[in-house]
C-alpha cells in the first residue's frame, strides 16, 4: 500500500524550504514519448525549463469564435452571482470565469482539442482528464496581477492533488506583449518544491481567488530561484499556446496598458493522479475549481 505521508508539506510548518524534485517532468517513455504533437525539442524545452509556448498553434478563424465567446460570457458574468465568476479585489469586474469546459460546448470542445490533450497525454505519460478550467480577463487599464506561485502548491495543499503530474495550458486570446500585464515564469523552478508558511482558512478560495496570500512562496526562495533561473515573459499573439508544467513558480503584473489580456486556461491532470483529501485544507474545494468524481468528493470531505 502507497504511504500517505505528505510528500510535499506546506502551510503547515513553521519555516519555508526549498527541496529539490524527485519525480519526473516528462513522464512518458521512448515510443509513447515520440506518440503526439510535440516533438523531441520541444519536449527537451519543456523539461529543462517547465514551460514551452508554440506561437499561433491556433488561427485566426479559431481564435475569433473563442473571443467572441469569451466576451460574451464575460457580458453575462457581469449580473451573476454564480460562484465560478470570480471579481477582481478592487470592484466587481469579472476577472476569472471557472469550469469553463463544463458549462459551454465550445470550451468543453476546446478541452478536447488534440493539439491540447494529446500533448497533456504525451507528457504525462497516460490518459488525462481536465483538473480545472478558466478564463482570465485582464482588462485595460484594470486588470490587476497574480503574485508568484506554484499551482501545485494550491492543488496539493487544498485540492489534495497527490504528484506532480499535471500540465497546464494557456491559450492567448488576446497579444502577449510586453505592457499588458504578460504572464511571467523563472525558467527552472519547476526542478523545486517551495514549502510556504500560513495555515489555510476556511473557504480560502473565496479571497485566495481575487488577491492570493496564503500558498505564496517567501520573497529568499523567490530571490534564490531567479537568480539561478531568471524571469521570462513569453511574448507573442493571440492563438499561441503557453504550455507548463503544474510547479513553474510564476505570475503577472497589473495591466495599466490600453490593451487586454485576456487567456484561456485547460489544466490536465493524469489518471493516475487522482485528488485525495487535502493536505492542508479543512475541506476540499468546490467542484468548480478541482473535478473529481462525485464518489471521490465524498471521500475527500469524509476525510
């Protein structure tokens, strides 16, 4: 039987670590590597720096009908209580919109768009299924940043996501360009795992969501990371595809430009992954955050 310690403590300690991953990036081998969209250079890109972004992988006619739909769904947003629209810290602008691909036909779509889940299933090494999905608006002028952090943090410490062993990817639906707030990544710090000090409240993700504090790594790890690293911008137009893996410590600036950001996100998680009980959580997130089966929600909130 699998131990169940906790492999990766967070939030529950009393100093933050820096500890070096033990598991693979690419976890998928000789044939079943070479099955799928990415080639051997590209999957070398994203193993030695946990990111890999392929410009204009989707084309205009693709990415006109996802930004209309996007805006359209950001309209509707505006007058909803609905928990998966989540407002920017400031006022009640809408900046994210989760699950995404549960709730509209051309997003479930995209979710099963080759160019995306093959190559989820080609670095992963087995079947995936989607772990969350978003949108993110960033408004002109408005749009306010995300700080520094490692999704995997958030994933394991209140979705209960066992390994690393989940991809994320972010279309652009708008251009990435330098002055709109581009999301920004240290090359490499996927090779570590930064322990973060702050036990986590209750219903966190109703604040953590707008501005997060608790899971955020300490200003030394940070500053150790780029400085071995660096910080890179991925920079390109709308219809590129920023692919990375679910401990690449990154995060954006406030957008104070005239131009939109706007992406939309599908994260993959392997089979093998499945969510446990969180490891440092009072109870597990909702469903709209974190999928899981519903046997499987039953178990993690009986935990």
């Amino acid at each position: 039987m699998e131990e169940l310690r906790d492999p990766y403590p967070s939030r529950r300690i009393s100093k933050p670590y820096v500890a070096p991953r033990t598991e693979p990036v690419i976890h998928a081998h000789d044939a079943a590597r070479r099955t799928g969209p990415l080639d051997d250079a590209q999957l070398d890109r994203f193993e030695r720096d946990g990111f890999l972004f392929i410009p204009e992988l989707f084309p205009a006619n693709d990415v006109r009908a996802l930004r209309a739909r996007l805006d359209r769904l950001c309209r509707e947003g505006r007058d909803s209580e609905a928990e998966e629209i989540i407002r920017e810290p400031e006022n009640d602008e809408v900046r994210s919109i989760f699950a995404v691909h549960e709730s509209d036909d051309l997003f479930a779509r995209l979710a099963d768009d080759p160019r995306l889940a093959d190559a989820a299933r080609q670095i992963l090494g087995s079947d995936v299924y989607v772990h969350q999905s978003r949108i993110n608006y960033k408004p002109a002028f408005a749009g306010t940043g995300f700080f520094w952090h490692s999704d995997f943090e958030t994933w394991h410490c209140e979705d209960g996501m066992p390994r690393m062993r989940a991809v994320s990817m972010s279309i652009l639906l708008t251009d990435n360009t330098p002055h709109n707030g581009p999301l920004m990544l240290i090359p490499g710090s996927h090779r570590h795992f930064v322990g973060c000090v702050g036990e986590t409240p209750e219903d966190n993700h109703r604040t953590s969501l707008r501005r997060q504090v608790i899971g955020t790594p300490d200003t030394e790890s940070l500053k150790w990371l780029a400085e071995r690293g660096g910080i890179s911008a991925p920079l390109g137009p709308c219809g590129s595809v920023l692919i990375f893996d679910c401990n690449t410590i990154h995060g954006s600036a406030d957008n104070i430009s005239p131009d939109p950001r706007s992406n939309v996100f599908m994260v993959f998680n392997s089979v093998e992954n499945r969510l446990r009980a969180p490891y440092a959580a009072p109870a597990p997130r909702p469903w709209y955050l974190a999928s899981r089966p519903r046997n499987d929600e039953a178990a993690a909130q009986a935990a």
